[in-house]
C-alpha cells in the first residue's frame, strides 16, 4: 500500500521455469509506477503534519541548460539551488521551511523525495541483475539507449522516476565514454494515454465520476465508514466534518497522505490512529473500488481510460515481430532531426521503460482481468510485459535461465532515414504500415500467420499475473497458462483499444455511464 517491499531475485530453479528452454525473449516493456513522494496536497495541519518536507535534497542541486551563443550553436549548464517562498503571517513572501527548521531541500507538494529515488534507482538495479546478469537478454556495456524505449507522462516525478530507474540498470560505468543522450519520449497532456487522463478525456471524465459516486452511495453510511470516524474525524476539516468517499479531503486523498507519511520519516507523521491496520484496510478495499471498478466492469471505461496505452504495447510487440520500427525504434533511434536505426547501428528495440503512477498500474492489470484481490499499487510498482518467440529446435539449445540473443530472423526495419520536406511540414512522419493497429479479427490469415510461436507473459511486482482469456484451450503455451499467444492477447486488447482516442473522448456525452451489463475484462 505504501514502500514496496521487493522480493530475493529469482533462484537458479525459478528462472529455469520462468525462462523455459526453446522460448526466446524478444521484447520487454515496463510500466512503472513513480516512487515515493510528498502528498499532492497539504493536509492534516491541525494534526501536526508540516505543510513542507525536508527530503528532496536534489533541490540542492538542479542542473539547467543555458544557451551561451545567439546562434544555438554553443550551450553550457547552470547549476542552481531551489528554495520555496511562501506567505508569512502578514501575507508577505518568506522562505519555506520544513519541521525542523529546514530550508533547503524542501519538497513541492508531489514531488519525487530522496527516498523515491533511492527506490527507482534500486529498481533499476533489479532489472540489470534480471536482465544482464542472470538471464543476459541486455547487454553489460552499451554505447548508446537507442535499443531501449524511455517514456514518460509529463510529471515530474513520474520522468525522475524513469531516469533514476534508467541509472540503476546502467550506471555511469557501464556507458561508453561517447554515449550520447537517450531519447526520452514524452506528449503534451492533452494527447497523453500514459495514464487515465480524466483532465483532457471529457467521457472517461463522466463515467469516472459516475462510478465514485457509486461507490460514494454504496459506502458513506455504512459500519466501515463509521469506524473510520471514530478514528479519525476529530481531525477532518469543520465544514466537512464526517469521513466519507466524497468529503472533503475525500477518503483517496486521506489514504494518499497516509501512504506519503508511511513512506517517510518520524519529522512527517500523523496521529497513531491514522494508521489502525483495519482502518487502512477499509480505507484501501473503497480507494480501489472507487478508483478501478469503472475498467472491471465497463469495455468503454476501459478504452477511454488505459485503452490507449495497451494499444501502444500491443503495437510495440507486433512492430518488433514485423521488424519495421513500430517497436518504437522509429521514434528513439537516429541522430539529430532524424529517425530510423539507431545511432550504434540497433534495427529493434529490445528493452522499453515507461514512468506512470499507480493508477496506470492497476488501470492496465484491472483491464486485462488480473488485479482482482489486489491492493493499491504501492510505490515503485512496477508491470513487465515480456514477448516470447518459440525457437526453432535446432537453436533450441538455451542454458537453464538463460535466453537466446542470436541468430535473430526477423524482418529488418526500414532505414527510414530523415524527415522528408512533406513530413517536416506537417509533423513527425506516418508510422510504417504493418498490422500493428489492425484489429486481429481484420487480419488475414496470412498476417495472423505472422503472429504465430510468440508468447506474452505478464508479471506485476515480479509476480506472475493470469489473463483470464488466456486460459482457454489454444490461446497459450502448452502446459503454461501464463504465456499468452500473441494472438489472444492482441484480441483480448483489441477489444478496448481505440481506433481514435480523442474521438472517443467526446463521444457517448449523452449517454448512461453504466453498460447494461458488466462487460467482463481480459477476456
């Protein structure tokens, strides 16, 4: 519910029948939730909780570019300390402090703190010893990222999170001397999909809060919110005195300050009573609820609130099968003002990692029939997405826990080269034509062809995840449920990805928010 606790990495025994022989890891995509942060809103004062945190000492040490020449042509960093203003008793500007005094170092409200960085970067470190180290899919030195796919959502600590995690799995030391700058890919939050965009979706806005009020009506006057004002709502604000979903802070926002204070040091702590474990269990059950029961039980809440970021993956891994760079390797790979291969020569993207938050998380697992049961996602969850392909027997020669990296077949991406003069007009050029955004039900039996002997597997927190529409008969690999045909999993996605999102942003205004029905998921 709060700090993530990881597991011991995975044994000899357990590798070996993760990784089965004559199954060769082709493509792997992360989605990983932020790490621990500031609440997003200051809260509980009258509880002693301090407005400002003392635990972001990178405000210590921020790095800008500077253009040096009018040119362009020469640019230099400045280094820079921040310090937050605020306003003193008589609305005068003074300097922010933490409880103790402190005036550097000091958070914004939601802001990646010291300890989530040290947790992503530990992240980080998890996947180079999977990845590398035991099963040596990635390589130990690279000379450029142009194999890996670095994304990210336009906040803060959502990107920190992603370079730190980048960091843990290739450290200074295990970058060449020339390495250039990798490619991080970020959109403008009206296009962003990378997680259920309430703000710029009007309709998923609707239905999402059609459903909290469900949850509002379902649980405001019940014995579980009773107890939890016993507990706490001496505390709670004079016009909004009861605890309820929907009071004001609503009970996500308490939990959210809960977690924070958790996560953190004694300085940022509330009263005993706020963290009673039956309480936090009660708090955690309606926070999921009302936060994800909208993707469990509606296929339009699902393709208006994550729709598009499967979409996204799903495209991801049928463009590494059809190897023509809609594996992302169009967008990260080339030099300046060009797209393509990559800058050391990479033709396919091997590795991809996407800071998100913990509602994409439970969005994703909840969409494709897997996170019931599940609490809140903690801080610094993380998703793995793997693409398998079936080995031909005569390379089928893989060392326990190992998996094979050569005698790759696939089809060679397009050197797409630069821009052209139309494209450079009109925005970033039309992605290469293949099946990726096809539906499978529109595919002939030829492309579906091409989708045969690949395999997704699904692990959250390094769990192993089933999709319930990958257990029936031919939709996996023998004697394994949890390896999904690539197919079935496409089909399962296809279901709730959008042909155009921002179209079915605005559509269906006028309609009822509850299908008539639960619309069941991952399946």
């Amino acid at each position: 519910m709060t700090t993530f606790v990881p597991r011991e990495p995975y044994s000899e025994a357990e590798l070996a029948r993760l990784y089965p022989k004559g199954l060769e890891l082709q493509l792997v995509q992360i989605l990983l939730r932020h790490g621990e942060r500031s609440p997003v809103s200051a809260r509980f004062r009258n509880a002693g909780l301090a407005a400002y945190w003392p635990y972001c000492n990178a405000a210590k040490r921020m790095t800008s570019a500077a253009m040096t020449k009018k040119d362009w042509a020469s640019w230099d960093k400045l280094d820079w300390r921040r310090r937050l203003e605020t306003f003193g008793k008589d609305d005068g500007p003074i300097v922010a402090a933490g409880p103790n005094g402190e005036i550097d170092g000091v958070c914004q409200l939601g802001e990646l703190t010291d300890k989530g960085r040290e947790t992503t970067l530990a992240l980080g470190q998890r996947l180079r010893h999977l990845y590398v180290d035991q099963l040596g899919f990635m390589p130990k030195i690279i000379r450029d990222a142009d194999m890996i796919y670095l994304r990210s959502t336009p906040m803060a600590r959502a990107l920190e999170s992603l370079q730190e995690s980048f960091v843990g799995m290739y450290p200074l030391d295990t970058r060449t001397g020339s390495f250039p700058p990798p490619t991080i890919i970020t959109r403008a939050p009206a296009d962003e999909t990378l997680f259920p965009n309430e703000t710029n979706c009007r309709r998923f806005s609707q239905l999402s809060r059609a459903f909290a009020q469900r949850t509002a009506d379902r649980w405001n006057k019940t014995t579980e919110m009773d107890y939890l004002n016993k507990l706490i709502s001496k505390w709670m604000p004079e016009d909004s005195k009861r605890v309820a979903v929907d009071s004001h802070p609503r009970l996500s926002g308490i939990m959210d300050t809960i977690n924070s204070t958790l996560a953190h040091g004694p300085e940022t702590r509330l009263p005993s009573a706020f963290y009673d474990s039956k309480g936090r269990d009660i708090i955690d059950k309606i926070g999921v609820e009302e936060w994800f029961s909208g993707f469990r039980e509606s296929n339009e809440y699902r393709t208006v609130g994550i729709g598009g970021l499967v979409g996204d993956v799903v495209s991801r891994m049928i463009g590494s099968v059809e190897g023509n760079g809609n594996d992302g390797l169009l967008e990260v790979g080339g030099d300046v003002d060009e797209l393509g291969k990559g800058r050391g020569g990479e033709k396919n993207i091997k590795f991809g990692m996407s800071g998100c938050h913990d509602t994409t998380l439970a969005a994703v697992l909840t969409s494709l029939g897997a996170f019931d049961g599940e609490k809140w996602p903690p801080y610094t969850s993380h998703i793995a997405l793997e693409l398998f392909r079936k080995t031909p027997s005569t390379n089928a020669k893989i060392p326990p826990g190992k998996t094979s990296n050569s005698g790759d077949s696939r089809p060679k991406p397009l050197d797409r080269g630069k821009q052209s003069f139309w494209s450079s007009l009109f925005g970033a050029p039309s992605p290469p034509r293949g099946i990726a955004r096809q539906k499978a039900s529109d595919l002939s039996a030829a492309e579906r062809k091409k989708l045969d002997g690949y395999y997704v597997r699904l692990r959250y927190n390094d769990r192993v995840m089933a999709i319930p529409g990958c257990q029936s008969a031919g939709n996996h690999l023998d004697g394994d449920e949890s390896f999904c045909t690539l197919e079935a999993f496409k089909r399962i996605a296809d279901r709730f990805t959008p042909r155009n999102w921002k179209q079915a942003c605005a559509a269906n205004l006028d309609q009822p928010a509850f299908p008539p029905a639960i619309e069941e998921a991952g399946r």
